[in-house]
C-alpha cells in the first residue's frame, strides 16, 4: 500500500517529495517506511506527551 501511494505521488501528481513523521519508539513502524524508501531526516525529543510519558517524533522523507 505504500508503495503505490509513493508510486502515486511521484508519477501521477508529480511530486518530488514525500514526507511523514512516525513515532521514534515505533521500530516496526520506522522499520516498514524504510524499506519502501523513506530516509529519517531527524528526530525531535518529546513531542507528544501520553499518559505519563513523552514520545519523539522521527521526521522521514522519500524522494523520486
């Protein structure tokens, strides 16, 4: 699935970049973008709080 919307961005509207944030504690998550091609860009430190805890986000971009 998310190959074709990458295939989607880039052939059918053009784009030349794609980008998403995932949660850094995500490994799975980080883990599935990379392999269709996203590169993390960096990580901001304890964006998001829940519950009592504080999370990181990891900025990812994918590039035709």
């Amino acid at each position: 699935m998310l190959k074709l919307a990458l295939q989607y961005a880039f052939e059918i509207t053009k784009v030349g970049l794609v980008q998403c944030n995932v949660f850094e504690e995500n490994a799975a998550a980080k883990h599935c973008y990379e392999k269709v091609g996203f590169i993390e860009d960096g990580i901001t430190k304890n964006v998001f709080p829940y519950k009592n805890e504080l999370w990181s986000r990891c900025h990812m971009t994918a590039v035709k």
